[in-house]
C-alpha cells in the first residue's frame, strides 16, 4: 500500500510541475501558427496571381494597421510554403536552374512582401524572440534530467 501511496504522490508532482512548466511558458506555448495542419502543400493560392498587378507592389505598409498586417502576412505566408512544397525546396536536391520560374518569382515577391510586413508586424524579431525562450525552457528541462 505504502508503494502505490508513493507512486501516486510521484504522479501528482509530475502532473504539478508540468502545470507549473505550462503556467510559466504560456506565452510561448499558445503562440499562433501558420505552418500548422491547414498549411497548403501546393500553389493553389497563387494560381491567378498577376504579378504585375499586385497591390502590395504599391501598398503603403509604413502607415499599415497592424491587424491587416498580420493577416496579409498570414495569407502570404501561407502562399509562399505552398510554392515552396511544390518546388521542393525544403530538398537537397532542390535545382533552382530547373525549377518553375513563374513559381521562383513569385516565391521571390512574396518573400520580399513579407519582410517589408515585418516592418509592421514585428514577426522575425517575436519569433526569435520565442525561440530564445523555447532553447532555455529546452536547456532548464535538459539540465532537470541531467541531474536525476
């Protein structure tokens, strides 16, 4: 009985230092994403994309709503990881001389859209920012193990 009564207690204190684990790290463990499940996996979203006529070629992002910001951001992130699984650049043996050149450039713009979004949203500088936070949690859980 004294075993089961110590086991259980070992339980409680994992499941109150995973609470404590969460509680501490909230801000980074409900972060959104855009490269979740709903992420697409082709160029669908940029099938009747006209590179000419783009309205972000032009758009006034220094006076930007960082609300919309954050949206378009969304949308072409999204976009540019579709491209990105279609050329198969995630691979080594990724050719860029025999890739899509339509899909290269626009890959290219949508990538240059985004950063002038950052200006506004602030994205690269958070996630290296939750990165920073996620490599101590990761060094703090590690070092916890270590000394067991």
């Amino acid at each position: 009985m004294a075993l089961l009564s110590a086991g259980h207690a070992v339980e409680l204190k994992r499941q109150y230092a995973d609470r404590e684990l969460v509680s501490t790290y909230i801000d980074i463990l409900a972060v959104e994403h855009t490269q979740g499940e709903d992420s697409p996996t082709n160029a669908n979203l940029v099938d009747d994309f006209r590179i000419g006529q783009s309205l972000l070629h032009t758009a006034p992002y220094h006076s930007m709503n960082k609300d919309w910001a954050l949206a378009a951001e969304e949308v072409l992130t999204a976009a540019r990881h579709g491209i990105s699984v279609c050329l198969g650049i995630q691979f080594e043996r990724f050719n860029h001389e025999t890739a899509n050149k339509r899909l290269l450039h626009i890959h290219g713009l949508l990538t240059q859209y985004l950063d002038q979004l950052d200006g506004v949203t602030g994205t690269k500088a958070a996630q290296a920012y939750r990165d920073q936070l996620a490599d101590r949690v990761i060094d703090e859980i590690l070092a916890e193990e270590a000394s067991r």
